[in-house]
C-alpha cells in the first residue's frame, strides 16, 4: 500500500521477455478504492498495464513511474511574482449532468512524504468558478474528491457544468514540493455506468521565463511556443472527441490560434478548421462535427488530425465513443 512499509512479495519467477498477468487482491486482499499502491521492481520491469473490472465494462491504463531521484525544491514557493501558478496539472470537467468526475491525487516521488494541493474550476471560457484547498496530503492518503460534490458544496451546483480542473501546489500550507505533482482522473457516464480513467503530471505553462526544464515546450529562447498534438480517429459509427485545455501559468494572449488538420496514411493535409480557445478556458471537440463527411471519405481509413498551434502551447485528451454510453478518454501526447 502506498505509503506503507509492508510489502506483497510476488513469490514468482517471470523470464526475461515474458509477461505475468497478476490479481492484486491475492497479494493485498485489504486494499480497495480509493487506496493507492506501489510497484518496486527495481530496474527489471517495463512499465505494467492494469485493467479494472466491473459489471458494466473492463478498462485498462498504465501505471504512472515513480521517480527516486527527487528532493523538494524550495525556489518553487518563492517563484510566485515570476511564474504565477507555477505547475498545473490540468484535465478535463466533462459535462456534469451526464459525467461524474473523480480525481484522485497520487505521489510519484519517493522522496514525496506530504503534498498540499489546491484545486480549481474553471468554465469552458476561462473563468474561475470554484476553488478548494484539499490540505496536507499524506503520503498513504486516500482522498478522492468527486468534482459534482465538489461544485455543489460551492454553491455552484452541478447541472450541466463544462470546463477544466486545475490542479497547483499551496505553499500556504507550508509543504514543500519537488515539481512532480500527479494524479489520477476517473470519468464515470451517469447512465451507462461506463467508466474510463487516466492519469498524468503537471507542467508550467505558457510563460516568457524558463525555471529549470520548464516549461518543456520551448523549441528555443522563450517564449518559442507552440503545441504539436496527434489525435487518432475511430471509424464510424465511433466518434471521436478531443479535449483542448488553454493553461496558463500567467496570463498569455486572451485566445488561442488553433488548427485542426486532417491528414490521410500518407501524410497528405486533406482539409483544415481554425478553432480559438479562451485564454484558461477549454473546447470539447466532437471531430465528425469539425469535418464534412465527405472530408473524411477522401482521407481513408487510416487518417488522423495533428493539433497545431504557434501562439500558446494547449493540452489535450482524447477519447472514442459509440454514443450509447461507452467511452475512452485519455491524454493526448505531443507538445
């Protein structure tokens, strides 16, 4: 268990190239959601997928890596006046009336003993309309915070809310922080019962100063910019959805300059869209409504869309879904 010093021994040889398809109950029978735990296998392992069953669908993610070389890094809470939010890690707040949204923060330092984070909601166009203070997380913490809760204690109610969650460290709770801050995002649809989860880090976004490796999308001096996202396409009659997020550290242009290309198996650009996000708002995209069928008769089974963007750098996830209740989500690679 995350946080623990008692350890589930897999009393089990697996050869070199070779896969082992583990129930975690057998070896931590105790645990269940929202407990976390930890894989140590030392440098043998690449990293495991996981796959969650339940009565309506099974899901697989991957497990996030642990870093052992962190220590915390006390410019972070002094570099406020410089790099304003500092880290965000954001994700999407899909639509409240349909989606319940969990998150679930996870240590990923093992250096990492305490975090004190603070959440943010904001609109589809930007504005702040919740904030929350989650305290001093221990390292064998099991909070999970579920965002319709969340907006209902907030005065803000739940009934068809679009937006982002943000997630930055409070220094004012007098933690200290490594640059490393993760977490966990579980989507459940309110009437199909279907789930999908994913999990990521937090990065500096959008600044005209550099701190260390942040943030990680200067392709040169500041500010040099821009934001490269591929996102795959399902083939009908899945749609697919892609979720753009506009973060800022500090305020950048008050809209993006976004174009969605989409591209045939051989790398020829079939049609373009221009879409603007607002400066810390976000877009659900649902692609079959960005191009023409027609669009997508020309560019094959095997087309894809590249995100491009030279004025801010976006984040994205993407997903797949059949309109019946089944979904994926994930996050988009690319910067």
């Amino acid at each position: 268990r995350m946080g623990s010093n008692e350890i589930g021994w897999l009393k089990e040889t697996i050869a070199p190239f070779a896969s082992f398809a583990l129930d975690v109950n057998t070896l931590l029978p105790e645990l269940a959601w929202p407990d976390q735990i930890e894989i140590t296998a030392g440098k043998h392992m690449v990293r495991p997928r996981y796959e969650v069953e339940t009565r309506v669908n099974r899901r697989i993610a991957h497990v996030n890596v642990e870093r052992t070389d962190l220590v915390p890094d006390k410019g972070l809470a002094e570099l406020g006046n410089l790099v304003g939010k500092g880290h965000i890690l954001p994700a999407p707040l899909l639509p409240t009336s349909r989606y319940k949204t969990i998150l679930l923060p996870t240590p990923m330092s093992t250096g990492q003993l305490e975090l004190a984070i603070k959440l943010s909601v904001f609109d589809a166009g930007g504005q702040e309309i919740c904030t929350r203070r989650l305290g001093r997380l221990s390292r064998d913490h099991s909070v999970a915070s579920s965002m319709n809760e969340v907006l209902q204690d907030c005065g803000v109610g739940s009934a068809g809310v679009l937006g982002h969650i943000e997630l930055t460290y409070d220094f004012s709770d007098g933690v200290e922080a490594d640059g490393w801050l993760h977490a966990l995002f579980r989507y459940t649809d309110l009437e199909s019962g279907h789930t999908a989860e994913t999990s990521f880090g937090s990065h500096m976004f959008n600044l005209a100063v550099t701190y260390r490796d942040e943030p990680q999308s200067y392709g040169g001096p500041a500010p040099g910019l821009s934001t490269r996202l591929y996102l795959r396409l399902g083939t009908m009659p899945i749609d697919t959805m892609c979720y753009l997020i506009y973060p800022t550290s500090k305020r950048w242009r008050a809209h993006s300059d976004t174009t969605l290309t989409l591209i045939d198996s051989t790398g020829s650009e079939i049609a373009v869209q221009n879409v603007q996000i607002p400066c810390g708002g976000s877009r659900l995209i649902h692609i079959e409504e960005v191009f023409a069928s027609d669009l997508f008769k020309r560019a094959g089974a095997d087309c894809y869309v590249q995100v491009r963007d030279t004025s801010c750098r976006l984040f994205g996830y993407h997903g797949l879904t059949n309109g019946r209740g089944a979904f994926s989500l994930d996050h988009m690679f690319g910067f």
